[in-house]
C-alpha cells in the first residue's frame, strides 16, 4: 500500500498536473463547442458524442446510451479496485443555453478524467467518466444511479461553474409533478353551467398553494409553471397543464411538502368538478452531502492553484442531482469561480460569461484539482480503506442499491 509520506503522492500530482496542461488547448476548445451548441435535457446528443470521441481518442473504453438514456455514456480506463467517478454534465437550459455553466462543469470532469488516466496504474485506480445528461431537468445521475452505474463507483467527484470558489455546502432536496385538470368545455355565453372549467381548477391550486406558503417551514419553496388552460376565450377551457417543482432542505422535509401541496392540488379539483391527474416529472433529488475529506483535499488542491475556496459548510445552494449520489457513496461537489459581473446562475448574462478567459481557466484548474483530490484518495491508506469499505458494504443486494 502506497504511504501517504510517499513520493508517489508528489509523483502523481505532477504528472497528473501534466497530463491536464498538455490537453488543455482540447478542454477549452470543448467547453467552447458545447458552450456554442447549447443543448437542453436529452437532447444533448452532439455534446455526448462531442466528450465521448474526446475521451476515446484519449483511450478510454466507452459506452453510449447507457441505463436506457441515449444521451449518456460510460469512459474508463485503468483496472485497479478503486473506482474513481468523475460526473460530466452537459445540459442546457431552454432559450438561454448554458446559464449554469455545465459546459465548464463538463470539460473540467473531462480533463480530471485525462489527468488520472496518466496515473491510474501506478495508484491502482480505475477512472470512470460518467456522461450525465439531463441535470436541469429529469436527473440523470439520479436514473444512472437506480440503473446501477454508480455500483462499482468508490468515489464521485465533479466540480460546478460559479461566480466564486466555495467548497461544502449542501442543496436543496427537489421534485417535481406534471399536473393536468380535465373539465368539460361548454359555450361560455350560452351554456357555461354546462361546462366544467379547467382554467378555474388550476387557478384555485395556484391560490392554495399561494395561500399555503405561510406555513411552509424555512428552506421549503414551490414554484409552478401553467403550459395550458383554455385555448378559445368563448369556450369554457376543458384542459389546463401546469408544472409544480417543490424544494426542501432534506428529502424527508420534501416527501412533508408534497402532501401539503397535493391536497391544495386535490381541493381545486374537488372545487370545481374537474379530473387531476399528477405524474412526478422525472426523479427526486435528494439534499446534497459532501464528503469532508474529498472536501479538505479539493481545498487543499485548489489553494495550490492559487484559489481560496469559501467555506459554505451549513449554507444551501439550489439544488443538484448529485445529491442522490452523495447519499450512497462520499461525493464532491465544490464550485469553481469565474467572474460573472454579478450576473447568477439560471440567467442571461451569467450564460454570456462561459466562454470567457476567466471560465477558461476554471476548465484548467477544476480538472487538476479534481485530479489532485484523486491522487490523495488513492494515496491515503485510511481513506482508500474506508471508501472501499462502504463500497463493499453497500454491494448490491438481490438487484437493489443500499444507500449509507
């Protein structure tokens, strides 16, 4: 077993360091394309393929479409017992393209990827690069997770575009319902009694659950967004279609506000007559849990790089489905900063700053310091014990995950 005083530790660093420069010129030139060609949840077909050639030219064995999703991948390289995940996302958002980063959050992974390659023999690691489409929506690594991706996975890590550097903090627990009223249209001059009004339906929800947000404790938020409700003014609307996404500091806080909202939901249909029909819209996240050794080492990585990440420990972000993963295996998820100008996430301006010089340089150092966190991991004997303990521990039983 290598010895943390080794230096292997030095060794690996540098030529893992290495390994990420030489490929740097390919890591922005990715985040750039992907950046240009903003694609939203699976659809982002060119931006797979674009990472998955990338990391096939690098030597990587690879597997498209994995779990049933087109739009996601499996990479590996090495053979050794400690599986090393590094999460590439590469999703946009509708009409404002890469508003969260992810094409910087992508290339990064891409590029800790490349340098732990370099060293994966000699730590005895096997480097995972998991295509992740569909974070801003249904939850990729969620469904990668219940398909089983994650199994053999020791350690995850990535890191997320952001107008500063922080390391530790944790997200917001989500879920979403696709939510449609069923009434029955009728001329709503001449016989609106006989009509059953969807329009009224979803507004009576949006009240109530307008109404309940009072009692709601701190951390819980619902928004709501209406796709439909009537397309002829002189007819009584017999459909509505809205989304409702609810947020919550933990996932059993969040399984607490899905009750309350759903009986507002339930009351505007008994209100007025009309038919609900609730669909969960893609997978829960669950609250974000970030390990506090990947975490001390990517600090300590990333003030090697001249960085100075804040520590957000007890602070909520939004929200990620990586915290599905963090609640089975220890999981990093730190950001990695560039300036923006102020402009936040989700929005315009903020998209209008990733392919700048100071995005560029996150690509560079978010994929060393994710590789140097590897390095440490795989060098550090308690560490490398204890992750490959709880991967046996959780070993699939009779085709199921347990979670730790």
């Amino acid at each position: 077993m290598i010895s943390p005083a080794s230096p292997t530790r030095d060794w690996a660093r540098t030529v893992a360091t290495d390994a990420v420069r030489a490929q740097a010129h390919h890591l922005v030139a990715l985040s750039h394309s992907l950046h240009a060609e903003p694609e939203t949840a699976m659809r982002e077909h060119e931006s797979a393929a674009k990472i998955a050639l990338l990391a096939e030219e690098a030597g990587f064995d690879v597997t498209r479409g994995v779990a049933g999703l087109p739009t996601a991948f499996v990479a590996t390289r090495g053979d050794g017992e400690l599986v090393v995940a590094l999460c590439a996302e590469y999703d946009a958002l509708p009409g404002i393209g890469h508003a969260c980063g992810h094409n910087v959050n992508g290339a990064a992974s891409v590029g800790a990827a490349l340098g732990l390659a370099a060293v994966a023999e000699r730590l005895g690691i096997t480097v995972k690069l998991i295509g992740t489409p569909a974070e801003e929506d249904i939850g990729g690594k969620a469904l990668l997770l219940d398909a089983g991706v994650f199994d053999d996975v020791a350690a995850a890590f990535m890191v997320h575009a952001a107008p500063e550097d922080s390391v530790g903090a944790s997200s917001l627990a989500v879920g979403a319902w696709d939510v449609s009223y069923t009434g029955r249209p009728a001329h709503a001059a001449l016989a609106p009694w006989e009509g059953v009004n969807a329009l009224d339906a979803i507004t009576l929800a949006h009240t109530a659950v307008g109404l309940l947000r009072q009692q709601l404790p701190p951390g819980t938020l619902v928004h709501d967004v209406v796709f439909e409700a009537g397309h002829a003014v002189n007819v009584i609307p017999a459909t509505a279609r809205a989304r409702y996404e609810l947020r919550a500091r933990t996932t059993e806080d969040l399984a607490r506000a899905r009750r309350r909202v759903r009986a507002c939901l339930e009351a505007a249909a008994l209100a007025t007559g009309a038919e609900l029909d609730l669909t969960e819209h893609g997978a829960d996240f669950a609250d974000l849990r970030q390990d506090e050794f990947l975490t001390a080492a990517y600090t300590r990585a990333a003030r090697s790089l001249g960085r100075d990440p804040v520590d957000r420990r007890g602070e909520v972000m939004a929200s990620t489905d990586m915290g599905n993963v963090s609640h089975v295996l220890p999981a990093l998820h730190p950001t990695i900063g560039y300036d923006t100008e102020g402009a936040r996430h989700h929005t315009a301006p903020f998209a209008r700053y990733g392919n700048s010089p100071g995005a560029d340089r996150a690509v560079v150092d978010g994929a060393i310091a994710l590789a140097h966190v590897g390095v440490e991991l795989a060098t550090d004997p308690a560490q490398r014990r204890r992750c490959l303990d709880l991967l046996a521990a959780r070993r699939p039983v009779n085709g199921g995950t347990s979670r730790v």
